[in-house]
C-alpha cells in the first residue's frame, strides 16, 4: 500500500533501541492531512490525490484559494501538495489521513527545501581549494581562477563549478527507516537527518528503493579460492583464534 502525508520538521534528537545503540533520528510533526482533490484516469489522464496541511485563517487565501478548498468541506489549508499513489481509490475528497498511516519498520523518502546559505563563492560552495598566501598570489586566494577555455573551445562548458546562490532548493533524501510513530502526538521519527530548517515543511511517502535483505543462498558453496574464503596465518588476528 502507497502511503504519503505532509508534515514539519521539528529537530533532531535520539532514541536508544533494545540493544542499547543509539539511532540518530529527525522527528516530524505530520499531519493530520485533509484530501482536497482527487484526480482520476478518466478525468485528469492520471490517478493522483491533492492533500492539505496545517489549517489557516480565511482571511489569509485568496478566493481562488478559497473556492478550491470549498469543495473539501471546511478545509482551509496553507499547504497543499498532490501525490501520485497506487491505491488513489481507497482515498476520497475530505477523507483524513493521520501519522499512523505509517509503522515502525516503514522505508520512507522525504522532500523538503535546503537550508539556503545565500551567494557564496566556490571554496564554501564546491569544495574548491585556495592558493597559498606566500609570494605572488596577490588578494585572489578565494578566488576562482582562470577557468582554461583557450581559442577553442572559447566557452566556458555549462556545470562548471563557481560562485551563485547555495542551498534553498528541492532535496529528496531516499530511503530512511521510520523507527517510531505516535498517534497521540502525531509525530513521526525517521533515522538520520532530512533536507530544511526547523519548521520547514517536508513531504514523507513510501521509498521508490525496494530493498531485498541480505542472506546466502541455501545452495550456495563457498570457494575456498577465494581470498574472502582463505585464513593467512600470519595475520595477528588468525594467530589469535
């Protein structure tokens, strides 16, 4: 089952598991979500579901905004943002959907905006290296530098590295593990960290990596060629056992 919600994030923090490790996580304020519109095959060429988050005053949408909403009840939501889900069917225009639509154990991917860092130049921006501050550099130890485009090309090519806006666009990061929800609180942890700053927005839906655990085969035989199969007895560590 396709599962999507839109939510805020809230910090990082961590949580200890059974085995006493510590597991790095992001908590999420998510939902609850109001369905505002619902896109078919027959209607719009593709099946899709528009969801609202986080409720606003009237006062502060335009009548657009308004007659848009009106047709989900008395939703009056600030953020709006379609999903394209397998199961569009089980899902109807007012219909809410709650953190608890994901479980412990759930791959999620999250999008979000980047924290922006303004105009900054390539060392900030690129990892680019400076030069010495000895003889002969002059005040250019920030600085670019000749970018080598000669009598041919006589261009610079697009995506070479330079000074511009960082950070403050779209970032997906794939796969995080859910490692806690509570319906009560209506948060949502996921393991490691997520693109925007405390209280941005981000979008959590099912991971597009299917990932198949790791184990041996039933018949596979272990090549004793192999250097991974092979004990060197000179090794401390083989000496130890």
């Amino acid at each position: 089952m396709e599962k999507a919600i839109i939510g805020k994030k809230v910090g990082m923090t961590q949580i200890f598991d059974e085995a006493g490790k510590v597991i790095p996580v992001t908590v999420i304020e998510a939902g609850p979500c109001t369905v505002v519109q619902k896109k078919t095959e027959e209607k719009d060429g593709y099946n899709a579901v528009q969801l609202g988050y986080e409720d606003v005053a009237e006062k502060k949408l335009t009548k657009p905004e308004l007659g848009h909403l009106k047709k989900a009840g008395e939703a009056r939501k600030r953020t709006l943002k379609e999903f394209k889900l397998a199961n569009c069917d089980a899902l109807n225009v007012g219909d809410e959907v709650k953190v608890d639509v994901f479980a412990e154990g759930d791959r999620v991917d999250v999008t979000g905006i980047s924290k922006g860092h303004g105009y900054q130049g390539v060392i900030k921006r690129h990892g680019a290296a400076r030069l010495k501050e000895s003889h002969g550099t002059g005040p250019v130890h920030r600085h670019a530098g000749s970018m080598g485009s000669s009598t041919d090309p006589s261009r610079i090519f697009k995506g070479k590295i330079g000074a511009g806006q960082m950070g403050n666009e779209q970032v997906t990061v794939l796969n995080l593990d859910v490692i806690k929800v509570d319906p009560e609180l209506g948060v949502i942890a996921v393991r490691g960290a997520i693109p925007g700053p405390k209280g941005g927005i981000v979008y959590l839906r099912n991971s597009v990596i299917n990932v198949k655990e790791k184990g041996a085969a039933a018949n596979a035989s272990i090549n004793p060629q192999k250097a991974s199969a092979r004990v060197n007895p000179q090794k401390a560590s083989a000496r130890n056992k």
